[in-house]
C-alpha cells in the first residue's frame, strides 16, 4: 500500500489528544457547550455518543466494501440514527430524570459532525480492529473535553462537583456560568488555554532542537 | 385572535428570546465556520430558513398522519389487515430520527436541484454551504420540538411552520450579528492564543449575554395578549 495507514494503536493515541475532537478539531461542539452546567449530564452524554461511536465505527468498517461512494453520508446517517434510537430508548426506560434533563441533545447526536467525521476518515477506510480502537480514543478524547468544561461550569456556578459540594454554600456563586452566556465563555478560554499550552510546547521544543544543534 | 397571539409569542419565543444558537447551541458548526464575511453569512441564514420551512412542513406532514402515537395511517393499514385489532394501537414513534433525517436529507436535495434549475446565480453565491446544510442541527432540532408538540396534541401546522420560520430568522439574526463583529475583529490586535475560535466563543458568550436579555420581552408580550 502506497498510502501509510496509522496502526489501531495509534489511532486510539491521535483521538485522545492530538486530535481532539472538541479542541483540535472543534467537532460536536453543540452538546460541549449544551449539556457541560453540571458533571452528571456531561458523563451521560459521554456514555451515549461512545455507544453510538463505537457501534457505527464498527457497523460502517465491517460494511464499508459495500459503500457506494455518492450513497455513503446517508448510509452513515442512518445507521447513526439506529444506533441514537437505542441509546435514547435505554435511557428512556431505565434513566427517566437524566433523558428529560438532556432533552432533545440525545437525538442530536445524529447529526454530531465528530461520528460523521470518524466515519468518513477512519472506519469506511480501515477494518474493525483500527475502527473500534479510533472510536475509543476518540470517545476518551471527547470525555475529556466534556469534562473540562463540565468541571470548570459546576465548580465556578454551582460550587459542586458530580453533585458533591465543594465551595461552602454561603459562598457566592457565579450564577452566569451554568447559564448558557457561560458555556461559551468558558469553552472559548478553554481553547485559548489549550492554544496556548500548545504553543509554549512547540516552542519549548524548538528551543531544545537549537540548543542540541 | 387567540391562535394570532399564540403565533407571536412562539414567533417571539423562537427568533428572539430563545434564540436556537445563543440559547439551545444548535446550529454552531456553520454559525463559526460560515460567519467571517457578512454577505455569505446571510445567505447561509436565508438558506437555513428556508430549509428549515420545508423540512418542518414535511416532517409535521409525518409526524401527524405516521408518526405520533395513534396516528391515523398507519392505524387504517393495521386494522384492515387485522379486524380484529383495537383501534389506535399502532405506535411507530421509535421511527421518528430515522424518518426525520431521511426528510432532512432528502428535503435538502429537493432545495438544492430546485434552486439550481430556476435560480443559477443563487445558487453559485450558495456553493457548498446547501449540502452541508444536511447536517445542521438546527434543523434536527426544529423537528423534534414540533414532535414533541404534535405529540401531546397542542400545536398544529401553523404553530409549527411558525416555530421553524422564525427559528430561522433567529439563526441568521445571530449568524449576521456574528459576522459583523468579526469582520471588525480583524482590525483588533488579539492576543495569538485567543485567535480564531476561541475568541469567536467569548465573543458568542457576549451576543449570548445581551440576548439573554430579550426574555423581558417574552414576559411583557404574554402579559399585554393574555391580561
């Protein structure tokens, strides 16, 4: 094969933080800012959109000799859009107060850009073994941001973490935060931090290039 | 006069006050990556307005006569197969994503021939902003919340068609504002690891900010309709 293709460890490596789904990538950024206010909704968001990563990173890599190349987003679509019914469904019937707090967020996975992407990139190229290894570290990946954003928006607005409390409650809280406004304030720091813990690496590399040389 | 009022406060509701982007984050992927000239901007909002009309329409169309619990089509089929069978049994909601992404999909492909068979230099400005369309959420949202209506029996079409109208009015109000305020953000000296998306967040967070202060409105105008 003329093109090198990355081996299933390292596309479990590149989805965790290399390419970041949130941060790198700025994909499935609708549920980062929509259900980041407090841990618990983020980590059952988490858990939903692995599930459907995973199953259709593996579904489409196991079909993709099948694809047609003009067919193949609606294939992609439809078989996300199973896999969300199931997810939706099971926490219809065994999380009832989570799947009415995340409201209409759990079928807009369907159209989250980060499994459309990993699809098309990965698993319609690659066999199940690189397909479901990209899903997880692309699932670890997204954890990680979801958290971030979780944690920084609870702790700052809520004083609490998972629920638990952190900052005594005669502390005044920054109520903006778990607001919508606050979503966006806090990823769009985020990603200035991360862009900017990038650059001091990169430079801080180059330094040591120069200085060995 | 009743069904007027109500038509406002959703029109009210959904432009303004509730507004899809700054509100329920629906809709971001083109709201930051179609937002840095004003005028391609607001052609991707008429575009998603209209899109949003059509698939709103069709997937009411669904959700009435298919979808919802005890929706009379699949009832007719079921009980002449079956005369035996009680009526209005028949659920097939478990469909619904699957149905609504297929009309999103297909409605798209509808618009984008349509447009390109009588309106060309339409077309051209749009480029490859309509197919993308497919995968906003903006529009997936749209649809679920007429589902959600329609299935507890309170709206009909015209609350409907009003809800995805002005949702779209919403997304291009934010995405034209958006565009303003970047392209005069490209005269300002950012510091290097706020540029590009994460200055565009703070910025949003800001525009999210003065919105939050259009729920006075919806208060106000529900008061002065129903006193």
């Amino acid at each position: 094969m003329a093109v090198h293709e990355p081996t299933p460890l390292e596309r479990f490596l590149n989805g965790i933080l290399p390419e970041n789904p949130v941060y790198r990538q700025l994909l499935g950024l609708c549920p980062t800012l929509a259900v980041t206010a407090a841990m618990k909704p983020a980590m059952t968001m988490v858990g939903a959109t692995a599930f459907v990563l995973i199953c259709a990173n593996l579904i489409t890599s196991l079909i993709r000799h099948l694809l047609k190349p003009h067919l193949r987003i609606l294939v992609f679509t439809l078989t996300i859009a199973t896999f969300v019914t199931i997810a939706d469904r099971t926490l219809a019937a065994f999380a009832y107060p989570m799947s009415k707090l995340l409201g209409p967020y759990v079928p807009l996975i369907i159209v989250n850009c980060m499994i459309i992407s990993r699809c098309e990139v990965c698993s319609s190229k690659q066999g199940p073994k690189a397909a479901l290894a990209d899903a997880i570290g692309v699932s670890l990946g997204f954890l990680l941001a979801l958290a971030s954003v979780a944690t920084v928006r609870e702790i700052l607005g809520n004083g609490s973490w998972f629920g638990i409390q952190l900052v005594p409650e005669s502390f005044p809280t920054l109520i903006l935060m778990i607001l919508p406004p606050g979503a966006f304030l806090a990823l769009g720091s985020l990603l200035g931090l991360a862009t900017w813990l990038g650059q001091r690496r990169k430079a801080r590399v180059s330094e040591s290039e120069a200085g060995s040389a | 006069m009743e069904l007027f009022a109500d038509l406002l406060l959703i029109a009210i509701g959904a432009a303004l006050v509730n507004n899809f982007v700054l509100t329920y984050f629906v809709g971001l992927c083109p709201f930051l990556g179609v937002s840095r000239r004003l005028d391609t901007a607001f052609g991707m909002g008429c575009a998603v307005t209209f899109v949003i009309s059509v698939a709103a329409l069709l997937s009411w169309t669904m959700t009435e006569f298919v979808l919802r619990p005890g929706a009379p089509l699949p009832n007719w089929v079921w009980s002449s197969l079956n005369p035996a069978a009680e009526a209005g049994q028949v659920d097939l909601s478990v469909l619904s994503y699957i149905v609504y992404i297929f009309v999103i999909a297909s409605s798209v492909q509808l618009v984008e021939m349509y447009v390109r068979k009588f309106f060309p230099p339409l077309y051209k400005s749009f480029g490859v902003f309509l197919p993308l369309i497919t995968t906003n959420c903006a529009i997936l949202f749209a649809c679920l919340e007429i589902m959600k209506h329609v299935v507890a029996r309170d709206w009909g079409l015209a609350e409907s068609l009003t809800l995805a109208i002005f949702g779209g009015v919403g997304f291009t109000i934010a995405i034209v504002l958006m565009a303003g305020i970047r392209e005069e953000l490209e005269l300002c000296e950012v510091p290097e690891s706020l540029r590009g998306a994460a200055i565009t967040m703070i910025v949003a967070g800001i525009l999210a900010l003065a919105f939050m202060g259009f729920s006075g409105i919806g208060a106000n105008v529900e008061k002065l309709l129903n006193p």
